[in-house]
C-alpha cells in the first residue's frame, strides 16, 4: 500500500502479505475511518527496519 505495513506485519506475523493487504482493503470497503485511523497508526508505530552498512 503506501507505507509497508502490510508487508512489515506479514513478516512479523509470518503470514503472507498479499493476506494482510486483503484485510486492510476488505476493512476499508467495510469502513473506512477505523480502517484509515488503524493504517496511520500502525506507519507511525512500526519501526523502519534498520539499514545495514
């Protein structure tokens, strides 16, 4: 999507990331202020994975 936080938690989780970027989708049709408000918070709370040198 726009921030990675679907592939950050599939990778987290262990689930594929095509899942979590399904339910974030399917959770904006059904919805979409909670799902935006869920989006925005998970970018601002996942950390960036760390650059190696």
């Amino acid at each position: 999507m726009i921030a990675g936080v679907a592939g950050g938690l599939g990778e987290y989780l262990a689930v594929d990331p095509t899942i979590i970027r399904l339910l974030i989708v399917l959770s904006l049709l059904l919805g979409l202020f909670p799902a935006v408000i869920a989006y925005a918070a998970a970018w601002a709370i996942v950390p960036e994975e760390p650059v190696l040198p």
